[in-house]
C-alpha cells in the first residue's frame, strides 16, 4: 500500500497593503525604479494591494492634473495600470479609533489600512509618516516610506 501524502494546509492569503495616491503616481505614471521591489510583489500577488472607491477615484482625478506628463493617450494607461493591479474593496468599518491625520484628504488611507486589515500602508506623506509609530504601537499596522518597505518572505513549502 502506498502512503497517503500529508495534506497540504491552503496557502494563506497574501499580505494586503494600501499604496497611497503619491506612490501610485510614481508606480504607474513615472515609473519609478526605486519602487520595482514593490511593483514587482504586486504584480507577482506576493501582496495584495488595495484600495477603495473614494481613493480610487482620487488617482483618476489626480491624473488630469495639468503638470503630469500625461496626454490622452498615456493617461488611460495609466488609470487601467492601477485598475488592473489594485483591488477595489469595501471592508465594513472596524470602529477601531484612529488617530486623526492633519490632511483631512489622507485619513481615508488610514481608515482603508484598518478597515481591510491591511499590514502596511505605503505613503511619501509626511502628516501620514507621523501617525506611523503610534499606529505600529497599537499593533493596527505598518506606516511606510516605499524605500522602507520590504517584499514578504516567500512562503514555506507544504506550510512548514
């Protein structure tokens, strides 16, 4: 009789981050190469970022601004760069307190890092920088600079 093979616990979902509007400017508009190790674990699925409706619509907003090097024809690529690598979601509300953000604009990325369980939040802002300690020390997550930020560690095989 052969022996069953151990079973395989279901790999666990990746690590979900949010990327700020700034940072997605870089990723998708200028192409940063500082960011790559972080484009990269998105595009790979190492992470999952994501994003909500009012977020979203403040990148699409963000690109007809007048000094951004983009046109109509660079411009909808860039929208469906984004669309096709962050996910939409709409987590319910935690209830858990945030500290509030001195932009009223930015704590909608505070909110959308708590509400999904996200475990970073990828910002050049520093109003959002500042709460990053206190947010960490409250065990809620991570508040980064993208050169900061570093790529999961691969998964162990067949979960060990």
């Amino acid at each position: 009789m052969i022996p069953a093979l151990p079973p395989t616990l279901p790999a666990a979902p990746p690590p979900r981050i949010v990327i700020d509007t700034n940072v997605c400017l870089d990723l998708f508009v200028f192409h940063d190469p500082r960011w790559a190790a972080l484009l990269a674990a998105v595009e790979s699925g190492a992470v999952e970022a994501i994003t909500r409706a009012d977020c979203r619509d403040e990148y699409h907003i963000v690109l007809h601004y007048a000094h951004l090097p983009l046109d109509e024809t660079s411009r909808p690529v860039a929208a469906a760069r984004f669309d096709a690598l962050i996910k939409v979601v709409a987590p319910p509300e935690s209830g858990v307190r945030l500290p509030v953000c001195t932009d009223p604009d930015d704590q909608k990325f505070l909110e959308l890092a708590r509400d999904a369980g996200a475990s970073a939040l990828i910002t050049k802002d520093k109003a959002l920088l500042k709460l990053g300690k206190r947010l960490a020390k409250a065990g809620m997550f991570d508040v980064l600079l993208p050169e900061k930020w570093q790529p999961p560690a691969p998964a162990a095989q067949n979960g060990t």
